[in-house]
C-alpha cells in the first residue's frame, strides 16, 4: 500500500524544518478539533496542539505505515490532552455511581442538533465529565481503557459519563430545544 505522505514524513523525520511545517499545515486543522474536545478554551487546545506534534515529530520514525496515518496522529494528540489535563490536576475525583435521570436515548438522534450547539454545551461541562464524555461518546474507549488512562476506576468513569449526559440533557432542556430533538439525544 502507498503511503501518499511517506517522503514527507521521512523528510520529517530528518528533521527537515520546511518539511516538518508543510506536515504541520497538512494536519493541524483535524488535530486541532481533538484537542478542543478536551480543553477548557482556545488557548488551553493550542497547548495541546503544539505538545502533541512535538511528540508525533519525536515519534514519527516509529510510525510503521500500518493504518491510517491520521488515526496514529489522533491517539498521540488525545494521550498527550489528557496527560495534560491530568497533570493540572483538573480531574474529579472518585464519585459514587448516580443512575441519570430521564429516558433512554439514541446515540443516533445526535445528528438531529447543531454540532456547534453540541460542541458548546459539551465544552462547559466539568473538565472529569468532559475528558470521560470524549473518550468514550466520541473517541469510542471503554470504559475500561478510560479508567486506566485517566487513573480512575471503571465505575468512576461510568459515573462520570452518566453525569455527563444527564448535564447535557437537562441543558438541551433548558434551551428549550424541541422535544424530539433532545429525547434521541445524547
């Protein structure tokens, strides 16, 4: 299989600065929109933006042209956004499972709102709900992977995740979305 960015990933890898910032152009954009699914703001997604590719230029000759690219990109800026998170400490700590409140839901209906209505009410929530929210409504993690990566229990990150959709679902209600927008979602 060719790899249509192998030349200029090897050109990268020799640490060729004109190279190294066409590859910036080239991915920052869908980078970019991982790292603001975990950050609090702009600025704090830009941080992880630019920690993230001085670990993928660390990494790149380890990159085996076996998948996606993009896909490898992805799991080095989303592992780089929540040990940063962590480090900051932003993580709630452990909580008791709480059942959410409200009907059963579609994962589906979630095409039914606007994403960047979707996008802003995801971003106000507590930084623990929304690291876990991500990780696992959107990257696709268990809840197993996201208790080791975070350093949390199973159950505290079911915990959190549950709180999560209820806050979005008691915001979606609040704004007076209509009501068949928001019962399929989230």
């Amino acid at each position: 299989m060719l790899q249509p960015y192998k030349a200029l990933i090897e050109r990268c890898i020799q640490r060729d600065a004109a190279a190294q910032q066409a590859f910036y152009e080239r991915f920052a954009p869908s980078m970019m929109a991982v790292c603001y699914r975990y950050a609090r703001d702009k600025s704090e997604a830009e941080d992880m933006l630019q920690e993230g590719f001085i670990k993928i230029f660390g990494k790149l000759d380890r990159y085996t042209y076996k998948g996606a690219l993009e896909g490898w990109m992805r799991r080095i800026v989303i592992n780089t956004a929540i040990d940063m998170i962590r480090k900051q400490k932003y993580q709630q700590r452990e909580t008791d499972i709480e059942e959410a409140v409200g009907e059963e839901v579609s994962d589906s209906a979630m095409d039914n709102l606007e994403v960047e209505y979707l996008f802003e009410i995801i971003q106000e929530l507590p930084t623990g709900y929304r690291v876990v929210f991500n990780m696992y409504a959107i990257e696709g993690y268990s809840h197993k992977e996201i208790g080791q990566k975070l350093g949390i229990t199973e159950s505290t990150s079911r915990s959190q995740y549950t709180r999560a959709r209820a806050i979005l679902k008691q915001r979606i209600r609040e704004d007076h979305l209509e009501p068949n927008l928001y019962r399929d979602a989230i």
